[in-house]
C-alpha cells in the first residue's frame, strides 16, 4: 500500500493538537482526522477514534504493524513541517 498524498486540513498555535491531517492510500481510499500532538520531547500522530458510551476511546482506522505505522507517522509529520515551514509556524 502506498501513501500517495498527505494534507494538512488545519494547524493550531496551541499544544498538545498542533494539526489536523487527510492522507490518500493508492490514490483510492482517504483516511481523515488524524491528528499531530506534541509532547515535551517529540511530535507523534493519533489516528480518528470514536467515544464509546463507556467514556473511552476506539480507532476507527488505524496501521497493523509497526513498519507500516513508522511510514505513515513520518508521511504525516513530514507534511507537518513543511506546512510549518511555509507558514511560519513553529514546531
């Protein structure tokens, strides 16, 4: 499976969320809402979850394996930077 586009939907100035991504698997299928959070130390993605009528959270769409994760994470917070980059905004 090959990612072939990746969008940044929205960025906020505030921390933890710091952008909203759509990315676009074999220019077929679109995964939308994953978002880019910033801890102290790095930036990570959160893939689009639902709230169960428990209070906790279920992905809806989410990698099966870590290799196919690590691309997909570094697919969306390259497209993060370069957003950042172009617009000014700090990481």
């Amino acid at each position: 499976m090959e990612i072939t586009d990746v969008k940044i939907r929205r960025t906020f100035e505030t921390a933890p969320l710091k952008a909203v991504a759509s990315v676009t698997f074999d220019g077929q299928f679109a995964v939308h809402d994953i978002k880019v959070i910033s801890t102290e130390d790095k930036l990570f993605i959160v893939m689009p979850s639902r709230k169960n009528s428990d209070g906790t959270y279920r992905d809806i769409a989410h990698p099966i394996n870590s290799p196919f994760r690590g691309q997909l994470e570094n697919a969306v917070l390259t497209a993060y930077a370069a957003e950042s980059e172009n617009s000014g905004t700090l990481l």
